[in-house]
C-alpha cells in the first residue's frame, strides 16, 4: 500500500473549497455509494485527505449516503480492489455500496 490512510476523527468539516479544485479535464472513471454507517464503522477519513497526481474523488450527500466519484485523467476503470487500497474500506463494503447504485440506478457513470 503506498500510504496509510488516516483514522476519521468525529465531527471533521470538509473544506469550503472542496470538489472545485478540480481540473477541468478530469473525467469520471468510476463511482460508489457507501452508507454513511460503513464509513463511521470503518474510521475512515479518505474522502478529502487522499490524493495522487492523476486521481481525484468528490463527494455527494444522497441521503443517508455518500456518493463517492473517482477522478482520472486517462480513461479507464477502477477496480474494486484499488478503491480498497486508496480508500481504507473492505471490498465487502465497496461490494455493498456498488449494489447501493445499481438499486439507485446510479450505475451509469457520465463521461
């Protein structure tokens, strides 16, 4: 894993300038929707404090959900174990919030 990723503190604020930092000629490669007990349940912050040079992510409140969008300049697919390693989540999460999608009818990611 290239990096650990930190334990979600309670009551973290997402910064006032997040999800417009992102260059225009990103697209979305791949997306998910977590619960937001999955994420508390697995202390997980990654949603702002993950980054790397061709990957991005922005985040969406859908109800009780959290919508998760993965950013690349290059097209392509994320698989889940990737989402894993850079998220901190379980597969079985991820497996979970993709279900979460497909019954939302959210599966159908825009280019």
């Amino acid at each position: 894993m290239a990096g650990q990723v930190p334990l979600a503190a309670k009551n973290l604020a997402v910064p006032e300038d997040f999800g417009k930092r992102l260059p225009v000629d990103y697209r979305v490669v791949d997306e998910i929707i977590l619960s937001t007990g999955m994420m508390q349940d697995q202390g997980v912050d990654f949603l702002w404090r993950w980054g790397g040079p061709s990957l991005y992510k922005e985040v969406s409140r859908l109800d009780e959900s959290t919508r998760v969008l993965f950013y690349a300049r290059e097209e392509g697919y994320i698989d889940d174990m990737e989402i894993s390693i850079m998220t901190g989540l379980s597969l079985e999460a991820i497996e979970v919030g993709d279900k979460k999608l497909k019954d939302k009818g959210l599966d159908k990611v825009k280019k």
